[in-house]
C-alpha cells in the first residue's frame, strides 16, 4: 500500500512513525515532512520515507502527486488543509483520504459554528456569545467580570484563545482581535466564553460517520510556563491516560458528550471521518467542552501512538468503511499499553519569534534509551547535522507501565538533548502524581 501523510510537525511525526510500522505499507511520502520524519524506513522493506517540497496547504500540489502516484491512503494531520476542503478535493477524484470532509472539519475551523452546535444539541459547554462588534463583546465580558475566554472563530495556529481574569485583560483581548485585528481572518469574529474552573483533559474519539470510540483520556500543557504560566501556545508536552476518569467517568463522557453530538451530526447530515478532539474542563457541576478539534492533537499524538500496540492502519480502515460498530465500547484495553509522557523541547523565544539554525546534540543517546521516541517538530538538516527549524523542536516521548516510570524516562532523554536555547516544562505530569514538579 502507498501511503502519503500530510503536515510536518511531531503529530505527524509520530504518524509517519506508527504507520510505517505497519506490514501492509511498501511506500510512504510526507508533506512536507521535516528531518526526522526523513530519517523514518518502512519495517516492511526498509524503504525510507521520502519528505516531499509540497506545502500542507499545496492542495492542487498534493492532489495531483497522490493522483499521478496512484496513492492509496492520504492521512491528514494539520486542521488547515481540513478547513480547505481537502478531503473533498481528493474524494471527488476517487482518491482514498482520512479525515472530516471540510463541513464536519467546522467544529473545528469556526467556534461559533461549534457553540451554537453544542447549545444547540444539548452538550454541555461554557455560557458564551459571539460577536463582530468590539462594543457588544465588551459588554458580555463585562457581565462575566472579566473573566473569560476570549477565542478567535477561525483557526489561529492553535494560538486563538486567550484567557482572561479581569475586564482590562478581555478588553485588551477582544481590542486585539477585533480592532487591531492581530489573528487576521480567524479573529473577524470572536466567541466569548465564560472561564470555567476544574482540571482540563484532552478526549479523542475516532468516528466513522455513524459511530465513535474514545481512546485514552490525555492531558496536554499549553502555557509556555511551570504551573501553567506564561503565554499560549500549541502545546508544551502531554501524557496519557490521566488518573482523573474512571471506567464509569469514561461511560458518562461516551453519555453526555459523544451521544448527542452523534445524534446532532445525524440530525445536521455531517458526515464525520477520522477523530473528533474535544477539550473538556472537569468542573464541579460536571464535564463541560471547552471547543472541539476535528483532528489528532499536538502533542497528544505522540504519547498516543506511543502505547498503541495494535495497526493503525487497520483503525484507520475501520473510520473510513463505518466499521466502528464492531469494535467493542472498551477497545482501549487491547489497542493501548501502559503510560506515555511527551516533553517538548522549543526554542528560546517560543511561543514568540525564534532563531532557526541552532546545532542538536545527543538526539542518537536519547534515542537508545529503552521506550523512548524522539519526534521531530520543528528540524531540519544542515551540513549533515540536525538543527532548529521552528518553534517547537522536538517532542520527547517515553512510555513506561507508570506514570512516574513513564516521565522519569522522558526527562532523562530530554537531559541528553542540547540545543543553545532550549527551553521545556519540567512539570508534565505532575497534576497527575499531585506534586509541583
């Protein structure tokens, strides 16, 4: 089978990784890919995944490659070219491709579409209104006291919400977004939400346009800070499961969100393909959805694919044919193994601007270590060395049959990594084992 992935950050990475695992694979190209997806061989020939000069965005680029190739399996990674429509481009030339065609790709690619869905089918979510007009949204967040999320519509690199705890922060946040118009087209209108309290968690569902079955819950770290300080951004390490759900908390997720969301797309006619990633804050009146994403997370991903000890590939046939009826409710115990930690390493600077062409060191010592992957984010090659190329760099990933197992072998990785101006949490994983750091 050949195989194209697209995207080029640690997400993909870990796919081009997990897939080529797979015996059923002879051939597989990523797009653009990046140094360490490049240095990935197919186990079942040895074949080395080729990176290719086509931008994830490059839709006629990446259609006429997979038709001219005669590509048989198209996995997106990226939510951009899924807001584009990719998926449709490809089916509509009879090309085989995995992911939600570019209506369900709207829970993700438009807030207000994915509220008022919500509000709509009865999930619960945060109070929240949308607005275009600065004015009226300051009033909202005013009601609110301040304190909010003020989330750019549009998709915004994972940086379009900004948390806000008091009225001058949400004015400066709907200011910026509104009249300054720093998001650009995503921040054109804005979802005003109410801040909800309790412990977050990544939930990922894989669907086949009928069904769903959730996999692990995940906890991601998006502030660039220990203790969940400083700015935004796409994500500084993840791991999974988190000991915050029981079976029966797993049941009442499957219950309260994922039904009527099911029943909501039948009643919409959205035809859903590939994984549903809803955010959720476990509050004190009960899980409530934060926003959905219409594919894998970043870095959840990585620890994910970490612990699956089964094809991908095969799970991927089962979304795209509608066979999930015939996988059990509690699939999870027989796909996924043990605990994984993913640590990202970003330059210094991340989430702002960064200096590219830093030197990395002792990648080929981490490596070594037992269960223990490195995923390249943000690299590239230069005179026959691995360097920075963006702002997150790598994502140190180790799974362990414990969580403290699991993270002791991330950080010891990380420690054998050195790159002028590395920067990384040092507290992944500690809400789970109830310390600081």
């Amino acid at each position: 089978m050949k195989v194209l992935v697209i995207g080029s950050g640690g997400r993909e990475h870990a796919l081009v990784w997990k897939l080529a695992q797979s015996p059923r694979v002879s051939t597989m190209w990523c797009a653009p890919g990046n140094a360490g997806i490049a240095a990935e061989a197919l186990a079942s020939n040895g074949t080395p995944v080729q990176c290719l000069n086509l931008a994830a965005e490059n839709l006629s680029g990446l259609l006429a490659f997979a038709a001219e190739k005669r590509v048989d399996l198209t996995v997106v990674g990226p939510d951009n070219p899924l807001a584009m429509g990719i998926v449709d481009q490809f089916q509509e030339k009879g090309l085989r491709i995995w992911g939600p065609n570019q209506r369900a790709a709207q829970f993700e690619s438009s807030k207000a579409f994915s509220q008022a869905f919500m509000e709509k089918y009865g999930i619960p979510t945060a109070r929240s209104k949308t607005f275009s007009l600065a004015g009226a949204a300051k009033r909202f967040a005013a009601e609110l006291r301040g304190r909010c999320a003020v989330k750019a519509d549009g998709l915004a690199l994972g940086k379009g919400v900004l948390l806000c705890r008091s009225e001058e922060e949400a004015f400066r946040a709907i200011d910026d977004m509104l009249v300054h118009q720093k998001y650009g087209a995503a921040g054109r209108q804005v979802v005003i939400q109410e801040l909800l309290e309790g412990m977050e968690i990544s939930l990922h569902a894989l669907c086949d346009g009928r069904v769903s079955r959730l996999f692990p819950t995940a906890q991601d770290h998006k502030r660039v800070g220990e203790g969940d300080t400083g700015a935004n951004t796409g994500g500084m390490g993840a791991y999974s499961p988190t000991p915050f759900l029981d079976a029966a908390g797993m049941e009442q997720m499957a219950d309260r969100i994922l039904a009527p969301w099911e029943r909501g797309c039948r009643g919409e006619g959205i035809d859903f393909r590939g994984i549903l990633y809803p955010g959720v804050m476990l509050t004190r009146n009960g899980p409530k959805v934060l926003e959905f994403n219409a594919r894998f997370g970043d870095p959840e991903t990585q620890a994910y694919l970490m612990l699956m000890s089964k094809d991908l590939l095969d799970l991927i046939d089962l979304s795209l044919d509608g066979g999930l009826e015939g996988l059990t409710k509690d699939f999870v115990a027989s796909y996924f193994r043990g605990v994984a930690v993913c640590v990202v390493m970003a330059s210094a600077g991340y989430p702002g601007p960064c200096e590219k062409g830093k030197v990395i060191r002792g990648l080929e010592e981490a490596g070594r270590l037992p269960r223990t992957k490195v995923f390249h984010a943000g690299t590239a090659r230069a005179d026959g060395e691995f360097v920075t190329n963006g702002g997150r760099v790598l994502g140190v990933t180790a799974a362990g049959a414990t969580l403290a197992e699991a993270r002791a072998r991330a950080y010891q990785a990380v420690r054998k990594i050195q790159f002028d101006g590395a920067q990384y949490r040092r507290d992944i994983g500690a809400k789970a084992l109830g310390s600081a750091t």
